[in-house]
C-alpha cells in the first residue's frame, strides 16, 4: 500500500510539473516604436516614431523635425509580424493590415513627448501581444493582440481597470488617481504595477494577468502592496 502511494504521489507531482511545463510562456517586452496624438492648441496631427513604413497625410503644422499626419496607415515589423495601426486624429485601430480585424485604441494625450510606446510580447504559443502605454498629466494602459486564429482582440484597458476597481479614479479624472505602469513579465504573466500620481516613486500596487489555455484569455489578480 505504502508504495502505490508513492507511486500516487509521484504521477500526480509529473502531472503538475507537465501542466506547468505546457503554460505558454511570454519573453519580455520589446519596444516597437510609439504613436500619439496632442491636444496642445499648437500642435496638431498623430505622431508616429519607428515604424517600418508610414502611408500619411502631411497635416497643416507638419514640419522637417516634427512631423505629423492627419490620417494614415503606420506598420511596424514585416510578415507574420508585422502590426499596421490606421490612424485618424485622436484614435488608431491596431492590428491587421484589414480594417475591419482590429481593435480601437485612444491615442490622443495632453503633449506629443513623451509619446505612447509600443511593445511586443512574444509567446511559444501562436499569439502576439502587444501594449501601449500613455503617461503625462494621464495615464493610459492599453494591453491587445492577435490570437492563434488570427483575430485581433482587446485584453486589457486601464480606464476598464480603474472603473472596476477604484471607481473611476485614474489620472484621467483625478490629481490624486492612479498611474499604470509598463508592463513586464513573469512566466504566463503580464505584470502591470501602479501609483498614485502625486507619489511616483511608490507603487502601491501591480495587477497580474495570468494567462489561461482553456479561456484563450487573460485572469486578473490584484495585488496591493
């Protein structure tokens, strides 16, 4: 009896040690290059910075060192990698070089420096995921990607976040809201810590988005420090 219970015990540690073993894994975020749009009175357009091709419209105030467009298609990356953003004013759809398979994000911030940066995360498990994060007098977090069938999915939206946890009270709303951090990575795990904006150089907490095979989708656990 006692050594069938070993042996119990040990296919059941195999088993677990194999479920952690197939947890598609994610590498840690690269910078692709960054987008945003200003509602300063004397700035005017969508800025775009690093991007491998960009088919714009020259806006009014466009000059030589700073230049902005009105509306166009920006892509970042070549082939299966590549990430086209159609953009027009304050929002760009993300995703395929189709229209009609992308996701809506808000790019519009108070000044064109610092612009929103984007970053790829890779995965071993067919999906590409990619963040944008906007930080000055607001903070936007925007977390989406391209799943394994090729559909171009949103994940993760601060301004969701803040509603559902804190009622609202981000930077967007309140001088005393809250700051998302840029994401990092820990295993099958986005990590996103945050601060109040009055205090940065304290996080007061991260919420962790653990990915899950079964729901091809993203958990959430709040962790406050």
């Amino acid at each position: 009896m006692a050594f069938s219970r070993v042996l119990g015990i040990l296919a059941a540690s195999m088993i677990a040690l194999s479920t952690v073993t197939n947890a598609m894994q994610f590498s840690q975020p690269e910078k692709l290059g960054a987008i945003t749009s200003a509602f300063q009175i004397h700035l005017e357009g969508v800025f775009i910075h690093g991007a491998t091709s960009n088919d714009g419209i020259l806006s009014a105030r466009s000059s030589e060192s700073t230049k902005s467009y009105t509306k166009g298609i920006a892509r970042w990356n070549d082939g299966d990698d590549a990430l086209y953003c159609h953009y027009d004013s304050a929002v760009a759809l993300f995703g395929s070089k189709d229209v009609s398979n992308t996701v809506p994000v808000n790019i519009e911030t108070y000044t064109v420096n610092p612009p929103g940066e984007i970053f790829r995360i890779n995965s071993d498990g067919g999906i590409a995921v990619y963040s944008i994060r906007f930080y000055h007098r607001t903070s936007h977090l925007t977390i989406f990607g391209r799943q394994v069938d090729g559909k171009w999915v949103k994940y993760v939206d601060s301004i969701e976040l803040s509603k559902k946890y804190f009622g609202g009270r981000d930077s967007y709303t309140d001088i005393e809201g809250l700051v998302y951090q840029n994401v990092s990575v820990d295993g099958d795990t986005i990590v996103v810590p945050y601060f109040i904006r009055t205090n940065p150089d304290k996080n007061v907490g991260e919420f962790r988005f653990k990915w899950d095979d079964a729901a091809q989708w993203f958990s959430i656990e709040q962790i406050v420090y």
